[in-house]
C-alpha cells in the first residue's frame, strides 16, 4: 500500500512538471479540457514524448518490484 502512494504521488509530481513546464515557458497546453486528451493541433512527436515522460514513474515501479 505504501509504494502504490509513492507511485500516485510520482504520477501526480510528472503531471504538474509537465504543464507547469509549458506555463512557465509561453507555450500552448498540449492537453484538452481536464487533461484526458490531446488538442488537435499536437504533432505526434509531442504526444509520444509526453506519453513516454508520463510512463516513467511506472517504469521506476517496475524496475523497483523487480529487484526485489
């Protein structure tokens, strides 16, 4: 129970880094309306890196379980 709350407090962590660092730097939100998809005019590029960013504490997860 203890590491699936560091594993909600990551995602939670990678979510508001990832639009503080579009508000911080001027650019337009990549996400729709409460962040549950992409706008239309986001190149696939974008989505992938976003998407792969966003899996990282998963994979921190993993890796972690896994040596064990």
């Amino acid at each position: 129970m203890n590491k699936i709350i560091l594993v909600v407090i990551a995602y939670t962590i990678v979510v508001f880094s990832i639009i503080s660092y579009y508000k911080i730097n001027n650019y337009r939100m990549p996400f729709a309306k409460w962040w549950l998809g992409y706008k239309p005019e986001v190149k696939i590029k974008e989505r992938i890196i976003i998407a792969f960013i966003i899996q990282i504490p998963l994979l921190i997860f993993i890796l972690f379980k896994a040596l064990d």
